[in-house]
C-alpha cells in the first residue's frame, strides 16, 4: 500500500469550482482497481486548503491513475485555480493491513 497525501491552496475565487473537480475526479478514482480510497477533505479553519489522502495498492499505480481521463480533465481544470503549486508526501502504510482498507472503501464502490 502506497498512501499519498497532496497539499492544495486554492485560490479564493476557485474554492467551489475546485471542490466540485475534485468530487467528480475522486468519484472515478475509487472506480479504479489500483485505489483503495481517495478522499477529498478541506480545511476547516481555512477553505482554501485541501488535502487528497490517495490509497494505492502498488507502487505502481499512481502512475496508472495519472494515465485516466478524469485525473487528466482535474488536473488541466484545476491548474489555473492553484494559488500555488500542490505538493504531496508519500507514506507506508502501517495500519490497517491492506483488507482493511477494503471494508473501509466497500460503500464507496
């Protein structure tokens, strides 16, 4: 499991319109059989900052997820909206094991 967690700052302006991108791509996201969970979340003191915790089952498919038409519409739509560039952090997973993460993400398929 390859756990990815990429920092956004929105313009003010773009909040809405980045939030409802981010929607339609996560709701595709979880579709794809290499990711076991993609969340969405905005800060709540601050609504211009969002985090995307991505759940992949391999090294590889990030990589996979970067070749998908809806991750390639969100990140053509969305690179305008940036009040600076998005940076992401990469982690291990250590809990819960991988089917874990499959009861997790049962309801979201």
């Amino acid at each position: 499991m390859l756990i990815v967690h990429v920092h956004v700052h929105v313009k003010p302006e773009h909040v809405d319109a980045f939030r409802a991108a981010s929607l339609e791509n996560a709701r595709h996201s979880v579709q794809e059989p290499g990711v076991a969970r993609f969340d969405v979340i905005e800060q709540a003191d601050d609504p211009t900052r969002f985090l995307l915790v991505e759940v992949y089952r391999t090294a590889d498919d990030p990589a996979r997820h970067k070749e998908t038409a809806h991750y390639q519409k969100w990140r053509d739509s969305v690179a305008e909206m940036m009040a600076e560039p998005r940076s992401a952090v990469k982690y291990a997973n250590v809990f819960p094991d991988e089917s874990g993460w499959d009861m997790a993400t049962a309801s979201l398929r």
